[in-house]
C-alpha cells in the first residue's frame, strides 16, 4: 500500500486543477435563498397531522432514491401508501451518481422535478447545504438519532443503514463456507465468485479499499486472478447467489438476522472489515411539496418503522437492534465514519477507482435501473 499511497500528493494535485476547471465551466449553483442554514425546533406534529397538511398542499411527492433497479423502492412505496392513502407518490430509482448530477442540472435550468432527495453521495449533501438547496428540518425523532446520522442544523438525516460484505449460498459452498474475506482468493473459488464492480459503486469501491489496506495488493492480484464475474449494480451478487450461477458474492447488502435457511447468508468476520453507512435524505428548498417530503422523512424515521429495518439496524439511538446485533455505530469494523470521510475526497475516490480498473478491467454494461434521462418522474 506503501507505493500507493506515497503518490497522493502528486495525484491529489492533478486531480484538484481537473475538477477546477470542471467547476468554473460549471453554471453557478449557489441559491438567493435566505439563510441557508437556519435551524428550527424539533417537529411536534403528528402523522396524520403531517399527513392531512399534505393532502392540503396537493397530495404529490417525488423522491429520487439511490438503488440499482427500477423496483428496488417498491415495498418502501406500498407501505408509505397504504399509510397514507391519496399521497400520489413517485419514486423514482437510479444510481446516486446520477441523481446526484441530475438534480444539479435541474436546479441550473430551473427544471427541478423531485421534493426529497435520498441517495448514497454523501458528499453531495454537505455540498448543497453548503450552496442552501436543502431545507433544514428536524424530523420528530430528531434528537433519537445517532449524531452521524443527523447534520447538526436538520440539513439532511438518514432513513436507513446500509451495510456491505461478501456473501455465500450454503447450498453451493457445503461445509466449506468462508469465513473471511481472506477466504475469497483460495483457488477452489476460482470461477464461483460474483461481485459488483468496485470503480462503478462508491460504495463497493470503499470496501474494496478496505480490503485492500488490510490484505494487500497480493490479495487483490489473487481475487482478480479468480475469474470473477464483475456486474453493475450491488444487487448483482446477491442476485447471482440466489439464482445458483455462483457460490460466493461481494460488494452486497445483507442481513445478519437471515434464516439459515436462506438461500443466501450474508457474512461479517469479527475482526475484518466491512462498511456500512446511513442513506442519507433531505428535502430540497426548491421543493413543490414541501409539506409532503415532510410527512415522507417523519414516517422513515418513526420508531415503528425503524424497528421494521431489513437488517435490523436502526439510525435510532432508542430502537433496539433486531436479532441481537449490536447498535451499527459499535461494530468498529464497518468504518460508519470513513465512508462519509473517503466520499468528501473526490479526488481520491478517482484513484481508487481507475487503480481497481487495473486490475478487474473496464465497467461494462448498461446501468441496471436502466437510462433515465434529464427529468425522470416530471
């Protein structure tokens, strides 16, 4: 890693006068808004409070949400709906990296389509607070969540953790199953193994980083030597599990708390890394359903629905995991606040990214959820 490393300022340099240039070719951004960053109390309405003052507003909400195919919200969805029945909400799912930029072209030519943003660029956030194009808010709950899960003026909150590790089917692997990322480059593995592609997923590119910081270039020499099958989207090694074309995934979500008899057991080694995160979300100041996006953040962060998280972690510091885990913010193998800290180095995550193509190859591919264009969800 040495080697690697020891290059940041020369790389750093390069990178910084590249994304300058990118910058003063850029329209400008900053909102006329008054104060950007003023804070209020902590909500005191009820849901059906919140819900009867959207319904006065129009009955209309547009989220744009980071994910990877076009269904991935759908439950998110239905539940929020049968919850709060007349709410027209559309949910509109892509790769953050293009939600991100997208809103920014909106908001450049006045074209603004979603009420709530809600993605996994993390960075993205402390940008546009910083630029006022979010609306700073406290949801009930507020002072219940975990200070990293909370921009200390309401500017964003996260709804949900999102965890990633490497996985397995137990059908395929028998009483052999790995037990550590270590594991991975044995080579009986050789060809069994799926996993998204670290330098088209920022999130899968810092677990690979830290795979790499912990193993070394030689395991990453000898995972690349294991005929990995390399797709888009995180939902691409899971999917390969359960579908049986492959034993082992990486660079997916999962739950600890899953049946063993699952076709697909998500793994995390005590000692070994892993990374999780908290999606963040925000309504942006621009928003034509304010009232609604409102409603939308305080019914993602209610206790009820907190304690219903697919990986029983909550953002909640008075929800109490599911299944015995442990708070996510006590696993110090998940690094909750590296991830926030590598997405605000953009030109860091640049050299990760091409140093994995090196070694994997290329991204190929359409985007899973599909080409959606300048204003999906209009």
């Amino acid at each position: 890693m040495s080697n690697f490393l020891s290059r940041r300022r020369v790389l750093a340099t390069g990178a910084g006068a590249a994304l300058g240039l990118g910058a003063a070719a850029a329209p400008a951004t900053a909102s006329p808004s008054a104060p950007r960053h003023a804070s209020g109390p902590e909500e005191t309405r009820t849901l059906d409070e919140l819900y009867q003052a959207a319904l006065a507003e129009g009955g209309k909400l547009v989220i744009y949400a980071g994910g990877d195919t076009p269904n991935q919200q759908d439950a998110t969805k239905a539940g929020f709906q049968r919850s709060f029945p007349g709410i027209d909400l559309t949910m509109v799912v892509d790769y953050s990296k293009y939600h991100d930029v997208r809103v920014d072209n909106q908001l450049a030519t006045g074209s603004l389509v979603p009420d709530v943003v809600q993605l996994q660029s993390l960075h993205d956030f402390t940008r546009w607070k910083e630029q006022g194009r979010l609306l700073p808010y406290k949801p009930a709950g507020f002072s219940k969540l975990h200070t990293c899960f909370r921009d200390p003026q309401g500017a964003w909150v996260s709804v949900a953790v999102v965890g990633l590790s490497f996985m397995y089917g137990p059908a395929a692997v028998g009483s052999d199953a790995p037990r550590t990322p270590l594991d991975l480059v044995d080579s009986k593995w050789k060809g069994k193994i799926a996993s998204s592609y670290p330098h088209d997923d920022d999130a899968v590119l810092y677990l690979y980083k830290l795979y790499a910081e912990r193993y070394g270039w030689d395991w990453v020499a000898r995972l690349a030597a294991q005929d990995v099958r390399f797709a888009r989207g995180s939902h691409s090694p899971g999917a390969a599990v359960r579908g049986g074309q492959v034993a082992i995934g990486v660079g997916g979500a999962g739950s600890l708390t899953a049946p063993a008899s699952q076709p697909v057991q998500w793994a995390v080694a005590d000692g070994h890394p892993f990374m999780a995160w908290g999606q963040r979300a925000a309504v942006l100041r621009q928003a034509k359903n304010p009232a609604a996006a409102k409603l939308y953040l305080n019914w993602s962060l209610s206790a009820e629905r907190q304690q219903r998280a697919f990986n029983g972690w909550s953002v909640r510091t008075d929800v109490t995991p599911a299944g015995g885990l442990k708070p996510i913010w006590e696993y110090p193998n998940a690094h909750l606040d590296g991830f926030p800290r590598f997405m605000a180095d953009r030109a860091e995550v640049e050299r990760w990214k091409q140093t994995f193509a090196l070694y994997f190859g290329e991204v190929t591919g359409d985007p899973t959820p599909g080409w959606l264009g300048l204003h999906p969800g209009a």
